[in-house]
C-alpha cells in the first residue's frame, strides 16, 4: 500500500509513520514543513520525505494523490487560541486548502481519511457522543472559537456528500484530545501556542503558574496518543472494508477528567521527577476567565464524552491506556529524553 501523508511531521503524522514503518511494509510518501519530528524515519527506505507548505506545492500533491492508494490529509491549525485570533486563517487552512485535496482524491477515485475532531459535537448536551445521532451545538457568529468547528463540519458534511453521490471511499476519524510525546514544543515561552497538557508542562516550566480558565470545571476526555495511532492503523488496513464511509469517535471515555483534576494528577506526576519536584511544588494554580485569557470571542465545550461503540463494532478496537500511564509516557518524553530541551529552558 502507498499511502500519502499531508502534515507528516505533525503529532498524529510523525507518530503514525514511525508505526507504518515499525510495523508493516507500506510505502509513505509525506510533506510538512519541517521533519524535526521524523528522526526515527527520515531515513527509512519506504518513508519519502519532501519539505514544502500544502498551499504551494500542489503539482506534487496532485501527482501522488494518483500515486498513492489512500490520502491523510492531516494539515490544520488546531489550537483553540487561533481559533479566536486568526479565525480567517484556520477557514483558510483547515477547509480551503483541504478542500483542493478532497476534491482530487474524489477525481481520482482515491480513498481519503480525513481527520474530523471532538470540537465538531460543540456545546452538545449529551452524556456520550454519538456519530449518527447527536447533535452539533456551536454558539453565535461572534463566538469565533467555533470556526474551526464549523470548518471541519462543513468538511465532514462535503465528504459525506460525495460518499452518497459518487460512492466516494472515505473514512472521518474523530480524536478525543489526543495527548502524548510530540503533542507540541514544551520549550515555548509563547502562552497559548499549544495543547493543554503541553501548556501546562510549559506553565510549570517556564512560568511557574497554571491559570485554569472559567475555575476548570469543564471536562474532556484524554485519549493517548498509541490508542489513536491503533485505530488509525484499523482505519488505513480497513480490513473487509470495516470503515469505508464510515464516522469513528477515536477517544478515551474512561480519561473523563476536569481540567482541574487533570491539573492536580499532572503536578503530581511532575512532583515524582526529582529534578522538576521543587518547580512542581512552587507552581500556582489561579482561575481566569475565558473572555479575559483568550478574548471575547471564546466559547467553550464543558463536557465532551464520546461514544465509541461504532469503533468497537466495527475496528473492533478500543483503548488501553489509563491517564496515569498516559501522562507518565508523556512526561518521560519530555523530561528525561527530551532532557536538554526542558532544563535549558527551566533555568
Ligand atoms: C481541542 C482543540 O480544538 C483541538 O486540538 C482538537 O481538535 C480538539 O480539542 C481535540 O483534541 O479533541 P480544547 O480541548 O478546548 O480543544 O483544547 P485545549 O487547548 O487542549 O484546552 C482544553 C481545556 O483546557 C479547555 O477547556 C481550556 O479552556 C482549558 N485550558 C487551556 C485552561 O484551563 N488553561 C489553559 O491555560 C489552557
């Protein structure tokens, strides 16, 4: 199988590669920007490598949308304070240029997995999401948080449109805040250029205090990185075509966590690192609110649960790796392989 990877070096493209190679003999053709997070397969003989932006590039994307058999189309903004300060260039990114790749992979007839998100059920007021039967709540115009929301429903709903007319072979995967190694850079100074989890490595490292915005109530359920990589995997070999034209919700019910708690079972993880303990300790957790640490156009989900009984059904998958595990793996990364990267910037 040759499988072509927009956004390879991206936190789902550089871990799902270094899977692909580890563990099956699939050719990966893969663009990003950067490769620093393809050490490990940068060199491999199946993984080829080019660098170059999706907007510019598109005779080379056009050519190996042919080439290949399956299309991941995996570039987007997916930082909620972009979403709030640059609402235009997540549309412009997150559905433009992606539209242009969809459309390809319709003309060619190749099967496309497309990431959808957690963020497209909104403010949904049900207890566990479900793909075919919840309903999508976003807030007024003015909440632009929900841009990108809208941009990948909207994208979600255009596949699905051409699954129908045109038997388009397509697969939406949805992540459940999917945290692990590589989520984001941890030695940014820059507030809110990442990820919770990375965030808040990067709060207690640099900043010595984590603000939880609206007193952290709000709730969402963290998904480890292999889990999500295991049903990708499902999802690329598509067995019997198990998930062709079919929405999965990819995330962890069982990791149900406030923001709060998760901060609080973080700082304990942290405290178990000898050298970080005294920095963990003289951390400060303070309460913001929305509108004053991202702007008057935030709004937020305050639970976000999914269902996953389709993927059980139908990848016969389901996730393994508890919370604690999750932020142990996480934190290893980052503070002792990625050591250097942590201390430098800590002192
Ligand atoms: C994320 C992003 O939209 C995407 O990465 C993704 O599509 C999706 O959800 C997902 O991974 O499922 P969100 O969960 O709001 O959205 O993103 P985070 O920035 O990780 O924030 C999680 C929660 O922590 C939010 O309620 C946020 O308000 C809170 N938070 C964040 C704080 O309390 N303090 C901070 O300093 C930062």
């Amino acid at each position: 199988m040759k499988i072509l990877i927009l956004g390879v070096n991206g936190f789902i493209g550089s871990t799902l590669t270094d899977k692909i190679m580890e563990t099956t003999d699939w050719e990966v053709y893969g663009m990003d920007m950067d490769s620093d997070k393809l050490e490990k397969s940068i060199d491999h003989e199946r993984f080829h490598f080019v660098e170059g932006d999706i907007t510019i590039n598109k005779e080379w994307i056009e050519y190996h949308v042919k080439k290949c058999d399956v299309v991941l189309p995996l570039v987007a903004i997916a930082t909620p304070s972009v979403y709030v300060s640059d609402p235009l260039r997540v549309f412009e990114l997150d559905f433009e240029a992606n539209l242009e790749i969809v459309r390809q992979c319709v003309k060619y007839k190749k099967r496309v997995i497309f990431p959808s998100t957690s963020e497209v059920y909104g403010m949904s007021q049900d207890d566990s999401f479900n793909e075919e039967t919840s309903q999508l709540v976003l807030g007024p115009i003015n909440k632009q948080r929900w841009i990108y929301s809208c941009a990948k429903q909207m994208m979600d709903r255009v596949i699905y449109a051409y699954g129908v007319k045109e038997d388009f072979d397509y697969t939406l995967f949805r992540p459940f805040n999917w945290i692990g190694p590589r989520l984001d850079r941890v030695d940014s100074q820059k507030e809110g250029s990442s990820r919770a989890l990375t965030l808040f490595i990067s709060n207690i490292l640099h900043h010595g205090e984590i603000k939880l915005v609206n007193g952290g109530e709000q709730r969402r359920s963290f998904t480890y990185i292999d889990d999500g990589i295991a049903a990708l995997m499902k999802i690329i070999e598509n067995k019997d075509g198990c998930a062709t034209r079919r929405i999965f919700n990819i995330g962890n019910p069982t990791n149900d966590y406030s923001v709060k708690d998760f901060v609080s079972l973080l700082l304990e993880k942290f405290k178990g690192y000898p050298e970080y303990k005294s920095i963990a300790e003289a951390t400060k957790v303070t309460v913001i609110d929305g509108e004053a640490h991202y702007g008057k156009h935030y709004e937020d989900a305050g639970f976000r649960v999914p269902s996953i009984q389709n993927a059980k059904d139908h990848l016969n998958w389901k996730p393994t790796t508890s919370m604690d595990d999750a932020l142990t793996k996480t934190l290893d990364y980052y503070l002792v392989e990625k050591k250097e990267e942590a201390t430098i910037q800590a002192a």
